[in-house]
C-alpha cells in the first residue's frame, strides 16, 4: 500500500533547528561551578573546572586527572609557576574556543605570551596556534623582542620569522634596539643578533658595529661570572 508523501518545503522548512549552545552552558556551569569535580591552587586561588572537559582537550590534563601518574591528592591541585588570570583564561578558551578581550594593546601582548607558555605546557595545540596567531598579528617595536624570545624558546618558527621579517628594515632596527626588550633579547638570545643582520635589508656599517658590540659585551657578561 502506498501512502501519499508530504509535499516538501512545505511543514519541514517551517521547523527552526536552535544552534546548539553546549559552549555557553559549560560556561555556566564553570563560572556558578555546577558539577564542577576538581579544584586548582593558582596563585594563591581556588579555580573550579570539570576532569572530564579537562581531560577531553589536553593530554597533560588527562595525566593529572586519570592516569597512572596522577595527583595524590587529586581533588586539589596545586599548579606552580603560572598566574591565576592565565589560567583562567586558559580554562575559559578550553571551555568556549575562544579568548576574552583585554582592555588594552600592552595587556593584550602579555595575556597572549603567556597563555602560549601555558598552551606550551598543557599541550593545547588550538590555543598555542591562536596566540601565535595574534602575537604576530600585533607585533610592534616594543613587544618584538620579548616575542622572538618566546618564540625561539618555544620552537614557534612561524612566529620566529614573523619578528625577524617585521625587524628587517634599518628604520625599525634602530627603533628595536632602543628598547628594554631589545636587551633581555641579547642576553637571553644572544645567537639571534646573527639572524637579525642575516635578514636585515640595507643594514648600515653603523648599525652592524652596535649589534657586534653589544654581543661583545653579552659574551664578556657571560665569561666573567664563568669564571667566578
């Protein structure tokens, strides 16, 4: 027996399919800490979180919550070396995809250097990827340096070349070196001033003549407490 078909485009197209929202309701429950099974000591604070959303994006989480290895006390953990408002933005990228807003360019820089150390080390491959993104996104001559060296530490090449290429003009080289960023980069990578003038374009005899100085001095610094 055959029955007679619903015309189509017709009741079905009428239907409304609401977006799914499980993002915002994870958030929910994270900021009133619904359900939440797990709490961090960061900084001095008690952060709320759930294992399971935890242990679902980062395999270093999922170490700590469930595995072989995991936390004694696994009810409270203390998490050492990292500021309480990293690790909650960190946590709200986790739950959301997304990063929150900062009030300013300078505090923008900073969140992002240190939210990609955090990514670093709890393995979150989306969020190291979105602050490489927006450090290089918004590099400028004071936040250059101190970038080129987390990305040199952290093995991020794209960002790397990013620094190097935005240097690699006379006018922004000198601009570079006048800055407290430019010194922590000397010391700290002291092999990068080589790359600098490697793919610096039309870089004045000048311009050399300071870098070689200044990696002088870095290498007698270094020699001197050496040999203490």
């Amino acid at each position: 027996m055959k029955y007679p078909c619903v015309p189509k485009n017709n009741i079905a197209q009428s239907i409304t399919i609401p977006p799914c929202n499980l993002c915002e309701q994870l958030c929910r429950s994270l900021a009133s800490g619904l359900g939440t099974d797990v709490t961090f000591r960061v900084d001095g604070k008690r952060i709320h979180a759930h294992k399971c959303v935890l242990a679902a994006s980062s395999p270093v989480f999922k170490a700590m919550l469930f595995g072989p290895m995991k936390e004694k006390d696994k009810n409270l953990i203390q998490i050492k070396e990292i500021k309480a408002p990293i690790f909650k933005a960190m946590l709200n990228f986790i739950y959301t995809g997304k990063l929150s807003d900062t009030s300013s360019h300078g505090a923008s820089c900073w969140m992002h250097q240190h939210l990609l150390v955090a990514a670093d080390r709890f393995a979150l491959e989306r969020l190291r990827s979105t602050c490489e993104f927006l450090l290089c996104r918004d590099l400028d001559v004071d936040n250059v340096s101190t970038t080129l060296v987390l990305a040199q530490q952290y093995n991020c090449q794209q960002l790397k070349a990013a620094c190097l290429k935005y240097i690699a003009s006379h006018e922004i080289l000198m601009l570079v070196m006048a800055t407290d960023g430019f010194q922590h980069l000397i010391s700290s990578c002291p092999w990068m001033l080589g790359e600098i003038i490697a793919r610096t374009s039309a870089i004045s005899s000048c311009v050399i003549t300071v870098l070689v100085l200044s990696l002088c001095v870095v290498w007698i610094v270094v020699m001197h407490f050496t040999l203490l």
